[in-house]
C-alpha cells in the first residue's frame, strides 16, 4: 500500500511539473509574438502585410495590422535626368544640323543617329531657335535632346533654323562653341521635293491657311505657295517665275548664309554636298567624323543601295531584314517637268550658285550645271 502510494504521488508531481511547462511556454510564446508583431509595425522589419492581416496581433493590440493608405504614403519624387545607365544624362548640343530643308538632313541624322559616340534624337525636329520662340528656356531645350553617356556627343538636327533671321543670334547666345552642319543640293531638284512635300502634307492633314501666310522671319515678301502642279506653284502662265515663293526662294543659298557666317567663324560649319551624299554616303559621313572630332566607325560595309528606293540604307544585323531605310516619305519619285521651266529655272539660280561657289571657294557639281545654261 505504502509503495502504491508513493507511486501515485510521484505521477502526480511529474503530471503537474508538466503542465507547468506547457503553461510557462505558452506564455513566453505569446510575449515573444508580441514584440515580433510590434517591433514589424514600428518599422523595424520590413511588413509581410499579408501574413500580418491574415492573423490577430497578440499582446497589447488584439486589431489586425492595417496597411497604410495611399493618402498617408510620402508622395513619389520626380523621374530624375538621367535614363539608365551610369553617366547618362540631357546634355546641351555639341553640333546642330541646322539645314537645308529636302537635301538630305533626315538622311544624315539617321545615318550620324548609328554612330557610337554620338546621341541624337531623330523621331521629330526640335526647332527651337526661331521667330515663335525669341526667349528660349534652355532648360527646356535640355529636355528635349537624347540622353547622353559623357563620352557621346549630343547632336539635334532642325532644318527650319537654316532660313529664320533670328536662329543664327539665337544659337550664338545659348550655344556659343556648338558646332554647325549644313548639307546642301542641286536647288532645282531640293524645290520639287519641297513641293512634293508640301502636297503631301496637305493631302494627309488638309489645308493649312498659316502655312502659306508671308513670312518676313525668313524673306520679306516671301511666302509659301502650292498649286495642282509644280510648274503652277513655281511660275505664271507666261512663263515668269514666282520668286515670292519660298519653294524657290529657299535654294538661293548665298543670301542665307552671310546670317550665319556673322555670327559664326568658318571653321564652325561643314557643309556637306547633298547630292554626293545621295550617291554615296560615306566620303561626307567621313568628313563629319573628323569635324565631330569623334571616331572613325562608318565603313563601306555600313551601306547597302535600296533599287527598290533608290537610295542607300544602312546595313547592319540589329535592323530588321538588315537594312535600316528612311521611310516611304524620303526618295519621293519626281515628276516630269517642263524642259522649258527647268531651264528657267537653272538661270534663275545660276548667278546665285556662283556667288555659293566664291562664298565657299568651292565648286559644287551641280551649280557647273546651273552655269552652264546662264
């Protein structure tokens, strides 16, 4: 009897010790999931707001964690300057394609666009210097240029600066060391393909009162001017020619280019022949390289000529079917024009062609052309 209860009273105290134990962790649990649950609201950890909304908070609250709204969260910064990528960032032009309107700019921004060590924006034109926009926010024109790495050269290209009056003192003012590039062509052929685009537009945007207003921003006395047919928008039915017309007024190169050559030393312009480049890209692509005073990169593998378009395009295996072509708006097929008007025409620029030529002290291959029928 005496060892039977001696028994019983040992199972009772190890069924006791037990409980304990049960109950002394418990409740060390329970503070324990207290301060993780706190010290997750505090901030101390990162919230899993799920995990936390699915069960009580133990301790002191007993309410389940409330995410914060979207009107107490700190409002998001604004995107910075820079893109991705280390050192990149807006940066002011180095250079400006300032011009000439059909002979080839867009041409020449596609093709510098693929150089390494330059950054230029080809999907629109900035044209930011002009009459409209005599206070210009340079910030703004930051903004607007491609991102750059320090060791690109930011370029922007907008053929409407090369006519204004006031770009050349524009630029001058924002832009004093900017390098400028000009390409220039047969002023015959750049009037059809202005004409050509003007149809065009009209066409696919309807009638444009403003664009055909005077504009003594670029020529007193001149406005645009389209009609049925080139010969209709470029001379009268008796043969006289609208000189009024910037179409035609626009390829008189030698009463532009004093404007900027006041305010600019020579040693600041390329100008590049636009039909050489239309036969053969590379030898001008080579001059603006060293120009730019950036690496040699085009060679002749870059190129392939188009037969379908009729020009170049540029080769290379990222592009798609390899060629990188202007789209279907560039190398227009021109249309027959009067034997008449054409020599007409070649007489009305010849003289100006001439005084090209002795401006530059150069010879162009197609002002020759031009004085062959003066």
């Amino acid at each position: 009897m005496a060892l039977g209860s001696s028994g019983y009273g040992k199972t009772t105290v190890v069924f006791l010790t037990f409980s304990l134990a049960i109950c002394t962790a418990y409740l060390l649990w329970s503070n324990l999931a207290s301060v993780v649950i706190e010290s997750e609201v505090s901030g101390v950890r990162q919230p899993d707001n799920a995990r936390l909304r699915e069960r009580p908070v133990l301790g002191k609250s007993h309410r389940a964690f409330q995410p914060p709204s979207e009107s107490t969260l700190p409002k998001p910064m604004p995107p910075p300057r820079t893109n991705e990528g280390s050192g990149c960032e807006k940066r002011l032009p180095g250079a400006i394609v300032i011009g000439v309107m059909k002979c080839g700019t867009y041409a020449l921004k596609s093709f510098l666009h693929h150089h390494p060590d330059i950054a230029m924006r080809i999907d629109e034109m900035v044209n930011f210097f002009t009459f409209s926009n005599q206070h210009p926010d340079l910030e703004a024109y930051r903004d607007m240029m491609a991102c750059s790495t320090p060791g690109q050269l930011t370029m922007e290209g907008s053929p409407g600066y090369y006519p204004e009056i006031v770009a050349p003192g524009l630029i001058k003012i924002a832009l004093p060391k900017v390098k400028l590039i000009l390409i220039l062509r047969d002023p015959v052929n750049r009037a059809v393909s202005e004409y050509l685009h003007l149809m065009d537009m009209e066409n696919k945007m309807g009638p444009r009162p403003n664009m055909y207003k005077p504009m003594p921003q670029i020529k007193e006395g001149c406005r645009s001017e389209i009609a049925p047919s080139f010969e209709e928008a470029v001379s009268y039915s008796n043969g006289s020619l609208k000189t009024y017309n910037l179409i035609l007024a626009k390829g008189c190169y030698a009463d532009f280019l004093p404007r900027w050559f006041s305010q600019f030393p020579r040693q600041r312009f390329l100008i590049l022949d636009g039909d050489a480049f239309a036969r053969d890209p590379l030898p001008q692509l080579k001059l603006a390289e060293r120009f730019l005073d950036i690496r040699p990169f085009f060679t002749r593998r870059h190129f392939k000529y188009n037969k379908e378009k009729g020009f170049y395009c540029f080769n290379f295996k990222e592009a798609r079917k390899n060629q990188a072509c202007l789209g279907g708006t560039k190398g227009r097929p021109h249309p027959l024009i009067n034997a008449t008007l054409l020599r007409t025409l070649h007489r009305y620029y010849a003289p100006f062609n001439r005084k090209l030529n002795k401006l530059l002290n150069r010879t162009f291959r197609w002002s020759d052309a031009s004085q062959d029928v003066a």
